[in-house]
C-alpha cells in the first residue's frame, strides 16, 4: 500500500471540489466539516486569519479531509489515527497557528498531544460534545409560535449569537456578530420563537449539504430561559427540515444535561461524541 501525502490549499472552493465527494459518503458524521467549507464558498464565514485547508490522498483518492481556521482552530472529523503524522507536518509547515483541535476522541487526543509537543505548549481538555441525528420526532410545546427571522430582526439576532458567544467562552465582536446575522438571515438560516410580540429565543441551522442540515446554534436569554422556548423552537425547526428532505442533527454539549435531555425528548438520538482540546 502506497504511502499518503497531503495537499494543502487556502480556496475553499477548491477544497470542496477535492473532498465533498469523500465526505458525502456521511453527511451527518461530517457534517461540521461540510458546513465550515460550504460557509465559506457562500462567503457566510469570516476568518480573521487564512485559514488552511488539508486533503489526505493515497493514489489519487481522497482518503481525509482536515480544516483549520483561526477561530475554531484544527478540524480533524473522524480522520484516521494513522493519518495524523502527514497532517500534523501539513498543519506544522502551514500560517496556521492553531490553539484549538477538535475531533473524535482517538484522533482529537492523539492529534493535540502531538501538536501541543511539537509547540512546546500545554494542553487541557476544552469541551466535549456528542453528534446526534433526529430519529422518532415528538413535538414539545411553549407559549408563543415559531417565525423565519428577517431583516427587521438583525438585532436581535445579533444579539442573541453575540449571547451565545459569550455563553461559550468568546464572542464574534458587534461587527461580526451583525455580519453573522445578516448572512444567516440573508440564507434563510435563522428562526426565531415569538412570544407576545417578542423574540424570546433563536435557533439557527447550516443549510442542506448532501442530504442533511445541523441545526445550531441554540440560544435563548436569561431573562426568558425556564418556559420551553428553545426546545419548542428546535422541534419546530426539526420537523420543517425533516419535511423538506433532510435528515437533521444537532452537537449538544455534555455538560449540560439539560439541553441533551430536551433534544432527546424531541427524538434526537447519539452518533458519536467530539472532543475539544486546547493549546496554551
């Protein structure tokens, strides 16, 4: 068996050409990788810094596909463990300066070590997150209705993912927050819960590739958390996803226990967990 090598671009319409037909082969399992690339050949994604995008081949064929931008830091997918020593030198050799990986378990953990190594830098487990896909849909019911966002609703929905941002540990800032809005809603990718006269939550989703869409991010106020929103939201948007042809699945972070027990109520079932490891 031939040895793999890498190529290594910065076009993500390039990339996309090269290994959306690897990946398609499982759109949900991958669909992190689909939606990050597709988001930036639809100009959806700002990057503060190039990002740097790494296809795996042997004879020709496309055998992993690797991203790597300056906000969500190294990419790996499912990529197989044997393949991370041509990554790891791609990425080394690569303007990227990553300070985050992200993957499943095996191929997360063995990556950052290496690179946290070869930097001379530390490491600490960031965040830990389970893939779900929608199986048997059960509807959950809240006060209020659930409305595509428009432009007259820029605000607050740049004020919810700019929330969201910051619930997760780092926010956009105001100009890409409304840059992010702006997009999203443009594309249709934005749905809001409104209740008396208010949007009181926010639930985006990343458009179709190959025949499934994720749906995220999920984010409701303080002041308006406790009454059901969010998950009445997020099963509404399921079942209108799931009407139009996708399959749909969403991350849930595991230390909440409480959002993974809604999206379980709704139907949403376990594909396989992701973790996040960071570099300091």
């Amino acid at each position: 068996m031939s040895t793999p090598y890498v190529r290594v671009t910065g076009d993500p319409g390039e990339f996309k050409q090269t290994v959306f037909p690897f990946l398609q082969r499982d759109p949900v399992l991958n669909t992190a990788l689909l939606s990050n690339v597709e988001g930036r050949v639809d100009g959806l994604m700002y990057d503060p810094a190039p990002p740097v995008f790494v296809s795996v081949h042997r004879d020709e064929e496309v055998i992993g596909a690797v991203v790597c931008t300056a906000l969500r830091g190294v990419m790996l997918g499912d990529l197989a463990v044997e393949l991370i020593p041509a990554v790891l030198a791609a990425v080394l050799d690569s303007s990227a300066d990553p300070v985050l990986v992200d993957g499943t378990p095996a191929v997360a953990g063995a990556f950052a070590d290496q690179l946290a190594a070869e930097l001379g830098r530390d490491l600490t487990e960031d965040r830990r997150t389970r893939l779900h896909e929608l199986g048997d849909f059960v509807p959950l019911e809240a006060p209020g209705e659930a409305r595509p966002a428009t432009m007259d609703d820029l605000a607050d929905a740049a004020r919810m993912i700019g929330g969201f941002g910051a619930d997760m540990g780092g926010r956009l800032g105001v100009e890409e927050e409304e840059r992010w809005a702006r997009g999203r809603i443009g594309h249709g990718q934005v749905w809001l819960w409104q209740h008396d006269g208010r949007a009181v939550s926010m639930a985006g989703h990343h458009g179709d590739v190959f025949g499934a869409d994720r749906i995220g991010p999920v984010y409701t106020p303080p002041a308006e958390r406790g009454r059901g929103y969010a998950g009445a939201l997020t099963a509404h948007l399921s079942r209108h996803l799931r009407a139009n042809g996708s399959r749909v699945c969403l991350f849930t972070d595991l230390a909440n226990p409480t959002s993974n027990k809604i999206y379980a109520r709704i139907g949403y079932r376990p594909v396989t967990d992701f973790v996040r490891y960071r570099l300091s």
